[in-house]
C-alpha cells in the first residue's frame, strides 16, 4: 500500500534519490526490437509493414483493412450516444478557443540602419498522430493531439490507432471525424511509428508525430527523432498534489487515484504538512480502491509509485516540486497562489480544489499531452508552437551595408572566412 514518509531538507538528494521512482521503463529487448521493426519499414515500407500489422495488430488482408473507411467511421459515430457526442463538441469548442488564443503573430521589424526584418509562422505540412487504444482508449487524446494541429493551419493530420482484432472505440473515430481527420489506419506500436516517420505506399510521410502511447511507442519515437519531429519522450502519466488537512480526504485519494488507473508504472505522490490528513488520505484510498473498475492497476500503481510525504511547510515545497518536476502539478492549501511563480518546473498547474486534474484531460482547453518523467524542467506541453515554424526574411539598403559592413567584415576576417569578408567588401565599395 501506499507510504507516508517525512522529508529532511537535510538530505533532500538522498531522499529524491531513495523515494522516488524515476519511471524509465528502458529494455534492451524493446530497443532491439524496435531498431528492427523501424529499419524493415524504412527499407521495405509497405512489404514490411503489412508484416507487422498481421502480426501485432491482427489484421488480415491489411492492403484492404488498414485504412478505415469513410462509412465505418459514420457507422462508428452512429454507435455513439447523443450524450457522449455532445461532451466530445463542446471540450473540442474549449481546447480550439484556447489554442486560437496561443496563435502568435506575424511581425516586421526595421532599425535605424536601413533593417527590415519579416517573421512569419507558417505550418508544417502533415502531422501525424498516435492515438492510444491500447489497455484503454482515449477520444480526448484524438482532441488534444488533433486540435492544435488544425488551429496552427497543418493541411494534413493522418492517424494511426491500434485496434482489437480490427475494432476500434467508436468514440475514438467519432472524435477523428469531429477534429477533419480523414486518413486514420488501423496500425499501433512501433510499426505505426515507423510509418509515420518513414513513409510507406499506403501511409504518408509526415513531419512531426504526436500522441501518448506504451513502451514500444515511446521508443520508436526516440529512434526517429532524427528522421522526423516528434512532440516529447512520453512516458507513465504522473500527479503531485499539494494540499493541507482542509481538503476531503476522499476528493485528494480520487485525484491520486485518477492518475493510478491510467498505468501500472503511473506515480501518484501527495505533499502534506499534517500526519493526521496524510493516514485519512491512506485509508481512503484503500478504501476507494475496493470499488474502482480498474482496481489491479490501481493497486499495482499505488503500491510501487504512490507517495504521500510530510513536510513541516507547505510553502517551502517549492523546492521539492521543482526536483520531482511533475506532469501535474495540484496546489489545494490556503494562499497557494503565493508560490506559484516559485514554481519553474511542471507540465500544467491546478490550482485550488475546484480545479481537479480530471477536468483539465478533457475540458479545461490546454493540450493533456505533457512532458513526464522531469522533462517538464526542459520542455512544455503540446501546444499550436509544435506545429509551427518560424521563417524570418531580411531586406537591407546601402546604407545598411556602408554602416553594419564593416563589423560583419571584421568578424568574417577573424574567423578567417575569407570569401565572407569579400562578398560585404564588394557591396562596401559599391556604388
């Protein structure tokens, strides 16, 4: 079951070290694997692919089943309730009014020199997108991967999704159809990655590939990130709650549970300044986790991953969060806001406790796709800016040249690019 321990300030690097599980789910094997299945593709494409379809994905005949047709997704969306429909419309409305406000803006700079300097952001061309469907499905990565794509103007979004003998979750090709997504193929794992990344006859190349999925995922994407962009090394989906003893036990073991159900190797860690809330929390869970639909993973979960640590400050624990650097980071404890701009190191921030986690992997606006496993102290989540480039053009005069030459020439001279320092003599000495 889940531990309670007290941290030291003293030894807080010994403590980091000995208490929290890093998640680096690294296998040889996956890697020797993946290396294998990725270079087939690359050299074989189609050949190569159908092979691992047949194998992994189980699908038969995949130079006929591996693209989903435009009737089976109408077909998949008639299966869906009104209810769910709706749901997925208006968190699809939210997530695009949200990255329509992130879309930065063209700008022209001139200088006293005689500079005009154009920026422009223009779209990469196809995005390619991994949608799990895996031990669960999630609709809401197809809206969360999907949207910033189309708001940042990428012309082609084309989605791979693994499926169960061929089927996949109606909501999930309901979700394709609501996001414009009309090429979606029946391939995940490692083939799917490679794919993407490499093009084959039936599966385009694209750009960037976005989108959670498992181990053998995660390390294809790491094999081609020099082929292809990529949106992040993901990896098990983690929360670090802050909260004092006016919370509801119940409401902080939900939270840390919501996180559990997704994954066997999730963490789920709670920062406390009370050890009598911190032993409330403990027996809800266990008591939560009697009825959970997902109880093995959850208990799997909390017993590796789970933490609930006592510290005397909560206003101190800045310092601790930055070093865990968490996915989600839950702030519930009175004046929390006053250590927000403490906080450097965290995919996404909730704050207060009418503002659950939960929501914001569906409704909230913000991409839930974000870095893991401390890659938030160097990288953010997704957002329109994976999808864009940045494209500057410059335009100068003569005056330009007879007032910045002579400096860019000297430089030039120093680093004994000889040509260079010539080719601004020669418009130095122009008429």
């Amino acid at each position: 079951m889940i531990k309670i321990i007290k941290y030291s300030n003293q030894k807080s690097k010994t403590f980091l070290e000995k208490n929290l599980s890093t998640k680096r789910l690294e296998s040889n094997k996956i890697e020797s694997d993946v290396k294998k299945i990725l270079y087939d593709i690359k050299n074989n494409k189609d050949k190569a692919l159908f092979k691992y379809v047949k194998k992994f994905d189980n699908i038969q005949n995949p130079k006929n089943n591996l693209k989903i047709k435009a009737s089976e997704i109408k077909k998949a969306k008639n299966l869906c309730d009104d209810k769910s429909i709706k749901a997925l419309k208006i968190a699809a409305k939210r997530i695009e009014k949200f990255h329509k406000n992130q879309m930065p803006k063209n700008s022209i700079y001139k200088d006293k020199e005689g500079m005009t300097i154009k920026t422009r952001w223009l779209p990469i061309e196809k995005a390619g997108v991994y949608a799990p469907g895996g031990k669960a499905s999630y609709p809401s990565s197809v809206l969360m991967s999907s949207i910033p794509a189309k708001v940042a103007g990428v012309k082609e979004i084309i989605m791979t999704v693994p499926s169960t003998l061929g089927e996949i979750n109606p909501l999930t090709l309901a979700a394709a159809e609501l996001c414009g997504i009309r090429n979606i193929f029946r391939v995940g794992g490692a083939q799917a990655i490679g794919a993407l990344a490499y093009g084959t006859e039936t599966i385009d190349k694209t750009d960037i590939i976005v989108g959670p999925g498992n181990q053998w995922v995660a390390e294809a994407k790491r094999q081609v990130v020099r082929d292809v962009n990529i949106d992040m090394f993901a990896g098990p989906s983690e929360i670090l709650i802050v909260a004092d003893m006016h919370n509801d036990p119940d409401w902080i073991a939900y939270d840390m549970l919501a996180q559990a159900e997704h994954d066997e190797s999730a963490q789920s860690i709670l920062i406390t300044n009370n050890e009598l809330f911190a032993k409330n929390v403990k027996n809800s869970i266990q008591s939560i986790i009697k009825n959970s639909k997902r109880s093995e993973i959850i208990k799997k979960s909390i017993n590796k991953n789970g933490l609930i640590i006592i510290v005397k400050n909560l206003k101190k624990s800045p310092y601790l969060i930055n070093q865990i650097a968490p996915e989600h980071l839950s702030l519930m404890f009175k004046d929390a806001q006053s250590i927000e701009k403490e906080i450097i190191n965290a995919g996404v921030i909730f704050i207060g406790k009418w503002t659950p986690e939960a929501m914001g992997d569906y409704i909230m606006g913000p991409s839930h796709v974000l870095p893991t496993n401390g890659a938030s102290k160097n990288s953010s989540g997704l957002s329109v800016y994976n999808f864009l480039k940045k494209m500057s053009s410059i335009k100068s005069n003569q005056r330009t040249i007879k007032t910045l030459g002579p400096s860019a020439k000297i430089i030039a001279e120093c680093e004994g690019l000889d040509a260079h320092a010539k080719s601004i003599q020669a418009r130095i000495d122009g008429k």
